[in-house]
C-alpha cells in the first residue's frame, strides 16, 4: 500500500464525526425540526422558507471564503476546525433563545457558514493524513450518521413532550459531547502528506462549466425533499414509520458513499454520474408518493444513497478538468451548487407548493443526468489517445486513475 493510501480508523472516526456534526446535525437537524416549529406557530411557511434559504446562503458564503489560502495553512487548520465546531453548538444553542424571524433567518445564515468550514477544514485534516478511499467514503458518511442520528433525537423528544425550544437545548448540548468526541481525535501535525497533484486527464471527460452547470441543477434538485421530506411525508399511512423516513435516508447515505467510489472506479466517474443522477431524480419523484409508504420508503432509501455521492463524484471529476486561467473549479462547482441550493426553499416559498417545487426538482436532475450521459457517449466516441509511453488514455480510465490514488 503506497504512503497515501495508508489507513487510518482514527482518521475514519475523526472525518465521521466531523461531518456528522458539522453537516448532518449542524445543517439538517432543521429538517426535522421544521415540522415542529410550524406546528408550534413560531413561525410562518414562508418565513421558515426563507429561514432555510438563508442557511443554505450561508454555507455558500463559508465555502467561498474558506476557500482562500491564508485559511489553509496547516498551522491553523486544527484551531479552525475547532472554533468552527464550536460556532456550530453555540448556534444551535441559539435556536431556543431568539424568535424573531431576522434574527433566525441571521443565525442560520451563520450556522451555514459554521457547517461550511467544519466540512472544509476537517476534509482538508484528514487528507492531509491519508487518501484511502475508505477513509474518505467515512468522512462523507458522516453526513448521513448525522441526520439519523439528529432525526431519531427529535423523534425520542417529542415522544417525552418537550417543545422546540428544549430540543434546540439538548440538541446543543448533544453537539457539545460530539465536539468534545471530535477534539480528542483531531489528527496530530505528524505524517502529514504532501499536497496532491490535480490530474489534467487527456481527452477530456468533459467541459468545466458543463460541470458547474451540472453541479447547479444537482443542487437544486435535492434541496427541496432535503428541506421539506418530514413535512411531505406527514400523509403517510403509518405516522410512526413516517417520522423515521429521514433516518431511512440518513441511513442510506453511508452505503452509498461507499457504493458509489467503488462504482467509478470500475466505471468511470461520468457514467456513475449520470447514472446517480438518474436514480435520483427518479426517487425525488417518488416521494410524491405519499399515500404508498413502502414505496415512499424505497424512494427516501434511494435518495439517501444517491445525494452525497453526486458531491463525492462531481469533486473527483472537478479535479481532471483543465480550467481558464484564475478559476477555480473546486470553488465554482461549490458555487453553482449553493446557489441551486437557495433556490429551491425559495421556490417553494414563492408557489407556495412543495409539490411543485419538488417536480422542478426532480425536473433538474433529470436535465443534470442527460448532459452527464451526452458526456460519457461523446467519450466514448472519442479515439484513444496515445501517451509517449505508447499506452492508451480515455475519460474513464483517467477518471479510474485519479480515483484510486
């Protein structure tokens, strides 16, 4: 096993963690709590909307701006990462203390940013320290032990009576034992690995922006049963199995993390795309289906074990694609995707439809998945070409390389 593949479970642990606090509790114990908060009458469809809009804003914000050197210096990383997971249970906490909706919409938007520099420092931790495929399939996993975890905590507080303002309290203090969790598994400044070099396949596998474009419907096709899936699935046949549907797709996230960079490497990363993509829009539509809760379970499975591994496949091909000049990829895919992201509350806002919003959703990925599919037959049609060392280079081998090391 070469240097950077070495494994590590403290690593796998750390990343777990770090994005189940972060992303999973951090960002989607709104999900769940949404219902609960427009059942209490604290707040207003719409201001809930726009309350989860401004999160997703913020996380923008924070990708962009983490996203500048001086964050990355591996002298700060660990301080960064810590005042990040701190800022994210401080924020939490905050919840139960204001009302008004400005200053919800306000800590949300900062809540966003919190999430988006625990995602990007503690990615940046852990391959620093290795860039086994396993180790990185835990880290996006993380997300999913997170929202399972959160959703079956809201579950378990409403069933012993407590109101939203004692589950923002506890949830706080859930997240402060996490964080504590997460410092004593931080990676030390030792065995750090040098940085790794962006491959630049030959032909290939397709344009930069055509992958931001793709990026940007993604988002905005998954965010709205993300936001809103508690909420639609209240008609459901069975109310107890349709609170648990969001650990369902919580569940789900981890063997789709997984399942997903294995798939590539054998297939290709714009196949495996367009191929997510599908299955996802297609589960995005299921859920629609409220009145049939086996397959209302089957589409949030699926949706589960698709929506992280878009992020996971789309980061693997933004790092083969030559770019102009002063862009970064990496940065304007996360752009493009956050802003999909904040459309998609807004949308529901303004039809004041999740139906609606949620066709158009469904509508997006389906768009996403035929420009992945355009790529991979293009590719295809493509002739080898020939290195010097006279061995033949195509989009799916190139993607295959790239992902295995």
């Amino acid at each position: 096993m070469r240097n950077d593949q070495r494994f590590s479970l403290r690593s796998a642990l750390f990343g777990m963690l770090t994005l189940a606090v972060g992303m999973g509790i951090g960002r989607f114990l709104y999900t769940p709590m949404l219902p609960v908060l427009l059942a209490e009458g604290r707040f207003s469809f719409s201001e809930l909307a726009w309350i989860a809009s401004a999160n997703y804003a913020g996380y923008l914000a924070g990708s962009l701006l983490f996203s500048f050197e001086a964050f990355h210096r591996p002298a700060r990383l660990r301080p960064q990462l810590l005042l990040a997971a701190a800022a994210t249970g401080v924020l939490i906490l905050a919840m139960a203390l204001f009302e008004r909706p400005a200053e919800v919409v306000l800590v949300r938007l900062l809540a966003g940013m919190a999430s988006a520099g625990m995602l990007i420092f503690g990615s940046n931790l852990v391959l620093q320290q290795t860039r086994n495929p396993f180790v990185i399939a835990s880290l996006y996993s993380g997300v999913g032990v997170g929202i399972a975890l959160g959703n079956e905590y809201v579950i378990a507080g409403l069933r012993l009576g407590y109101a939203s303002h004692a589950l923002w309290i506890a949830a706080a203090a859930l997240s402060g034992v996490l964080i504590l969790l997460l410092a004593l598994l931080i990676p030390s400044r030792t065995s750090v690995l040098p940085p790794a070099q962006l491959s630049k396949t030959a032909p290939q596998p397709m344009r930069w922006w055509l992958l931001a474009l793709l990026y940007g419907l993604a988002g905005f096709g998954y965010i709205i049963v993300a936001t809103y899936l508690p909420l639609m699935a209240k008609n459901a046949g069975s109310p107890l199995l349709a609170a648990h549907l969001w650990t369902l797709v919580g569940v789900a996230v981890v063997p789709g993390c997984f399942g997903w960079l294995w798939a590539a490497r054998r297939r290709g990363a714009v196949l495996c795309l367009a191929a997510n993509l599908l299955i996802q829009g297609v589960c995005v539509v299921l859920t629609l289906v409220s009145d049939s809760l086996p397959l209302l379970a089957l589409s949030c499975f699926g949706f589960g074990a698709t929506f992280m591994g878009t992020t996971s496949l789309v980061m693997t091909l933004a790092r083969q694609l030559s770019v102009p000049d002063k862009i970064n990829l990496l940065g304007f895919v996360t752009l493009t995707y956050g802003i999909g992201q904040i459309l998609g509350p807004l949308l529901v806002s303004a039809a004041s439809s999740v139906i609606i919003a949620t066709l158009c959703g469904a509508a997006a990925l389906f768009i996403a998945a035929a420009i992945a599919l355009v790529q991979q037959i293009k590719a295809q049609r493509r002739p080898p070409v020939m290195t010097a060392e006279g061995e033949a280079l195509s989009s799916r081998s190139g993607s295959e390389k790239r992902l295995s090391g």
